[in-house]
C-alpha cells in the first residue's frame, strides 16, 4: 500500500503527465514557434510568412532571414518604443511605489479588525473590467472633461489643459492599473514586521523617521523588491493603456506588437518584437520567478 | 509615532481610495446622465441602460464570454490542481524543475506575447494535424486554460504547503485505498483553495482581452472585445451602463462573500 504521491509505476506517470504534456504543448512549444517564425519572411499569403525549410527543385533551402531583426534596429520606431515603454514602466513602478508603501503601511498598522476590509478595498477593483476602469480615465482627462473642467471653475487654469493621449496619461494609467500589485506584497512584507523592533529603536532613541530608514525599510525590501517586479513587468508589455489612453507621441512596444499583427499583418516583424521583448524583460523575469518559487516553498 | 505622521499614513490611504475609486464612480454617474456627451449633465436618465439590455451584440458578447470563462476556468482547475499536487508530492522526477518553471512562465509572460504565441502554434497545429480547425470559441478557451492552470496551480501549491498529511496517513493505515484517500480526505481538505483558484482563473477569462483577440476567429467576440471596439472610438454611454451593472454585481458579491466569512461560524469562533 502507498501513500498518495509516494506510489510508482502508471498512476505516477499519468499523474505528472498529463500536466507536463499540457505546459509543452501550451506554453513551451508556442514560444519556440514563435522564435521560429521571427526568423522567416514576410509573404502575401495564409498564413502571411514563408517556410523555414523549403523543397525545391534544387533540394532544401533555408528559409531563414534576419530581416525583422535587421528592421528592429534600421528602424528607429522600434527603438523608441523600446526605450519609451522602459521609461513609462520605470515611471509608474517609481510613482506606484512612493503612494502605494505608505498604503500597505497604512493598512498593516489599521486596527486588526479592519485590516481585511482595508485590503479588499484594494483588491476590489481588480473584479470589474480593467478595460473600463481605463476608458473611465478618458471621461476624467479630456479636454472637457471632468478634471479640466473643475480647474478652469476654480480658477486654476484658464484654458484646457493637455491631459489625455500623452505621456502624463499613460504613465497615469500604468499606475491607476498596476497599483494594487504593489500594495499587496508591501503589506504582506510589513504586516510581518515585529512592532517590538520599532518600540525597541524607539526606546533606544532613534527618532521615527530613522526607525523607518534603518528598521522598516531594510526589512520591507523583499516586498519592495516583488511590488515593483509585479509592476514594471506587465506595465512594459501594456497594449490596452497606451492604446486607449496614449497617442501618436507615445509609443509602446506592447503596442507595437499589436500592430505589427493586426494592422500590418506582418507575422514575422511581430514575432521578432516579441522576442526583442522578452530579451528584455529577461532579467525581470527571472528575479520575479524566482520570488514566486521562494513564496511557494 | 509621532503626530505628524499619524495623518500621514490615514491621509495617503484615503488619497489611494479615491485615486482607485473617483474613476469608478465617475463611470456610474455618467450612466444616468441624459446625454451623450459624457461631460454635460443633462438630467438623470436610465435612457443607456435601455439601449444596453436591448442591444444583441452585447447580450451576444456576454453569453460568449460567460461560457469560455467557465469552461476554461473549470480545465484550468483541473491541470492546475494536479500540476500543483505533482509538484508538492514529488519530491523528484526527471525534469521536475523545467516543469516547475514551466508552471511560472504564464504568470510572468506578457499577454500580448502569449497571445501572439499561442496564436502561431494554432495555425501552426492546424497546418499540420489539422486541428484545431479554424479559430473561435475552442481557441480562446485553450488560451484562458493555459493562463488560469499557472494561477490554480499557485493557489493550490500554497494550501497544499500548509497541509497536514496525518489524516492521509492514518486514513491509509485503516486500509484505505489512495485514491478514495484523495477524494474523501485530500480534495474537501484543499476545497477552499480549489474554489478560490476557479473563481481567479473565471476573473481572468472574464476580463481578458488581449489572448482573445489574438485567438479567436469571426464569430466569437468576447465581452471585453465588444467593450474594446465600442470605446476605443471614444466616449459611449452605454459603456459606462455597462461597468455600472458590473460594479453593482461585484459589489454584491463582496458583500455575500464578506457575510458568508465572517458570518456565524466565525462569530461563533471568536466567542
């Protein structure tokens, strides 16, 4: 007799299988395909790009091209999406970060009792549409919309100001979405904090902003550290945020990707981006999953 | 603490709550309003909530929608589960941690990559096997699945860390096969993660845009498909009717959920 998970033979085999079949099939082999086909060339056809191995009459010939990657770096939209999405995403980690720790600290220090309700008060807006939490920021930033229009009735400003389809609006709305990915792990590193390590920096007459230098902030790291990977690294693919809210000056290369295959239907060029993008959020990910294994332990 | 910062910190909470909220709340005023123009209050009216219920496409939208997220969240339960079981309870296999690192790639990779790339190895699949023919409704789901078994299987890795394997093993010991093991004793135990997890990978398909666009084919437009299409143009009213129900529904739900775990089995504990 075994214990479930100690057994060996078919029952095993079907157990971790089954799953691991699934993540080749579904996550592994889609990426390979997509390196696949960032290396063959654009054609007007169906599906639009050409073999990477092709029967002639003179035998096989190698399909492979470097020219969506050649275009990558011949043409600078593609660098300046790349370095304008880092920006952005750097912006809104920074700006997430500076509102969002005094939040989770807020909350880990609330009475007990309202620490939950505090907390899904953050997460509650992740259950209605991301999309239209977005579009809502439209209504707000126009040019006669309802920000504009409180400043110009209070005298702030005398004309419109420029809010809507720009960088100030993207980076907004890169915080607006990604916020409560920062405030979680921040609380969930600080609600573990010991109060007694504060009372004792306290006590030893450290003023409170040195306690929080010296005793909080070194201990909170690791949350600091997930928060801002939670959102630079879905900011920097963003697509829906620049889309709706940015405009012909604020590229991104979520964007990019997106038009590339739904506008220009150039399958390659897009799978190259694709490629080019996750060269660069390499780093990133590996930290971030490397935190998710330490969390799972 | 000092005085100052004891208005600091309740200060900044509130500065957040508004900051996540005025844009919510703005929605749901702007959806009794009479006009079109999503600026100028011409008096209380229910007039987009109308158009709303009678508009097909949109009725159309959320019934697609609704039926990917629960098949797709339901098969992401099931993978999920067993990939977080496999990895809990097998200590070592061959290639354990490549699927270990596997099981985290979703949960990390841009969604217009994995849009892009599971839309590639569709075409790809159908050129040579055939299947799946075409895309639409099967795709999408596969797409959501593949998204939602990382989060399942996050959920269900962390409840079964914290598990206490004594009742299996006594339960084992009176002669009880492993199988039933698993079903009278392991799944009620994890029952709550199971739940939690579907309900996430539901969230997810629900509010997904970007793999759907990429998988699905004409005929299958998903709500936040519909909802992309008709704002992206700019301001429509029957949007901001839209979000206001959803926030309603969602409130509601809370507000059951919040009832129902602080409800009489927690006050009876506290007493």
């Amino acid at each position: 007799m075994s214990a479930p998970g100690t057994g060996r033979g078919w029952g095993r085999r079907g157990l971790i299988g089954i799953p691991y079949l699934w993540l080749l099939l579904f996550t592994l082999l889609p990426l390979a395909i997509v390196l696949k086909i960032s290396f063959v060339e654009s054609r007007l056809a169906v599906p639009p790009y050409g073999p990477l191995l092709e029967t002639g009459e003179d035998g096989f010939r190698l399909g492979a091209t470097l020219e969506s990657y050649a275009r990558l770096f011949s043409d600078s939209l593609y660098i300046r999406a790349y370095m304008s999405s880092i920006r952005y995403a750097l912006a809104a980690t920074l700006i997430s970060l500076l509102l969002g720790y005094p939040m989770a600290y807020a909350i880990a220090r609330a009475p007990k009792a309202w620490r939950i309700a505090l907390l899904m008060l953050v997460i509650l807006p992740f259950w209605t549409s991301f999309l239209l939490r977005v579009y809502a920021w439209i209504g707000l930033l126009k040019g006669n919309g309802l920000v504009n229009n409180a400043l110009i009735a209070l005298g702030v400003v005398g004309e419109p100001l420029p809010l809507l389809n720009n960088s100030f609006s993207v980076v907004l709305g890169l915080v607006y979405g990604y916020l409560p990915f920062m405030v979680l792990p921040l609380y969930a590193t600080l609600e573990r904090l010991d109060p007694a390590l504060l009372e004792a920096a306290a006590d030893l007459g450290c003023r409170p902003w040195r306690a929080f230098l010296e005793v909080t902030l070194p201990l909170s790291l690791p949350g600091v550290i997930a928060g801002s990977l939670l959102v630079f690294i879905p900011a920097i693919g963003e697509f829906v945020i620049p889309e709706l809210l940015g405009g012909p000056g604020t590229l991104m290369v979520g964007k990019v990707l997106w038009d590339e295959f739904f506008n220009n239907h150039d399958w390659p060029a897009a799978s190259a981006v694709a490629v080019a993008m996750l060269l660069l959020l390499a780093l990133p990910m590996a930290t971030m999953r490397r935190f998710l294994r330490e969390e799972a332990r | 603490m000092s005085g100052r910062r004891s208005f600091f910190l309740p200060a900044m909470l509130a500065l957040g709550y508004l900051f996540l909220y005025g844009p919510i709340v703005s929605l749901i005023v702007y959806s009794f309003n009479a006009s079109r123009l999503v600026t100028v209050w011409a008096g209380f009216s229910t007039r987009w909530y109308g158009e709303l219920l009678q508009n097909a496409a949109i009725g159309d939208a959320a019934w697609t929608s609704l039926r990917i997220a629960v098949i797709s969240a339901s098969a992401a339960l099931v993978l999920g589960t067993l990939a977080g079981f496999v990895l809990n309870r097998y200590a070592r296999f061959r290639g354990r941690g490549f699927f270990a690192w596997l099981l985290t790639v979703p949960l990390v990779l841009p969604e217009v990559i994995m849009g892009l790339s599971l839309l590639l190895l569709f075409v790809d699949l159908e050129s040579v096997i055939g299947w799946p023919a075409g895309r639409g409704l099967l795709t999408i789901v596969i797409a959501h699945a593949a998204l939602g078994t990382a989060y399942v299987a996050v959920v269900v890795q962390a409840r079964l860390h914290s598990f206490d394997r004594s009742l299996e093993e006594a339960a084992l010991d009176l002669g009880a096969r492993p199988a039933k093991v698993f079903a009278v004793i392991t799944l009620p135990l994890i029952a709550p993660a199971l739940a939690a997890g579907w309900l996430l990978a539901f969230t997810l398909s629900l509010d997904d845009l970007v793999l759907a666009s990429f998988t699905s084919g004409p005929g299958a437009t998903t709500l936040p498909m519909w909802i992309f299409s008709s704002v992206r143009l700019g301001v429509n009213p029957q949007a901001n009717a839209l979000a206001t129900i959803m926030v309603a529904v969602v409130t509601l739900a809370a507000v059951v959920a919040g009832r129902l775990l602080t409800g009489p089995r927690a006050r009876a504990q506290e007493s």
